[in-house]
C-alpha cells in the first residue's frame, strides 16, 4: 500500500504564514535593490509596530539595542520577524511570541553569530521581558555575535 505525502500537513499554519512573509519580503527587497535602495529599516519597524503587546516592547528594546552595538549590521525581515543582517545574510533576529502562539519570544543567532564556546553552545534565548541585566547580556552576546 502506497503511503500519502501530504506535505501541506507537515506545517502549521503559522509556519506556513511565515513562509509566505518570507517569500514578501524578499521579493519586497529585490524590488527595493533593483531601485537602488537599500534601507529596509522602515519595513521592520512598520512590523514592530504591528505586533501585540508584550512582544512589541521587547522587539523595539531589542531593535535599539542591536542598532546601538552594532550599527554595522543591517535591519531587515526575516520570514516576518525583525532581523539583522552582515554582509547580507541574518545574523540575529526576534522571532515574537504571537507569531506561533508562543509562551515566550525568542532572540536567536543564525551559524554565521560567531557565539562558539567550545563544541556546545546556546543559539537563542527565550525571553518574556527585558531588564536592564538582560539588556546589557544581549548587548555583549550581539557584540560577540558580530565579531
């Protein structure tokens, strides 16, 4: 008996909604890149202003924050998400917890976040609200992450 492959079962819908945000926002930048226009900060901020409280809060603390220690790293969606790129490709992002219905967002790194310690180490971190310790802790690992 032949199995059924149904892919469209393979993925909430909330990550098929991110997958369709995705495929937006890089058209969305390819149309931008070929005006020649680079800035996508306005796109990210446009999506933090839309997203529910708390994630709102915490994902412009985290905007101001990464833009503050690395100003070198470019604002830009990343399916859907506000992100931080080098040379291109995403380096940081907050993935907020509305997005998939989430106890907590997160703040992760992408394998180009030079964060190594060792042979195990942490990519993201769950987060429900920002203190001033977290802050400072989420400037030092961008900082790292950066290089």
């Amino acid at each position: 008996m032949a199995t059924k492959d149904k892919a469209s079962d393979a993925f909430t819908a909330e990550e098929k909604a991110a997958m369709r945000e995705h495929v937006k926002a890089e058209k969305a930048a390819a149309r931008k890149a070929a005006k020649g226009e680079t800035d996508l900060e306005p796109e990210v901020l446009a999506k933090i202003a839309d997203l529910p409280e708390p994630d709102r809060a915490i994902a412009q603390r985290i905007h101001e924050i990464v833009k503050a220690t690395a100003p070198g790293l470019t604002p830009r969606l990343y399916y859907g998400m506000p992100a931080f790129a080098k040379d291109g490709k995403v380096l940081c992002f907050f993935q907020p917890a509305s997005k998939f219905k989430a106890r907590y967002g997160t703040f992760g790194f992408n394998d180009g976040a030079l964060l190594d310690d060792g042979s195990m180490w942490a990519t993201s971190w769950g987060i429900t609200k920002l203190t001033a310790a977290d802050e400072k802790k989420l400037a030092a690992l961008v900082k790292q992450a950066v290089g």
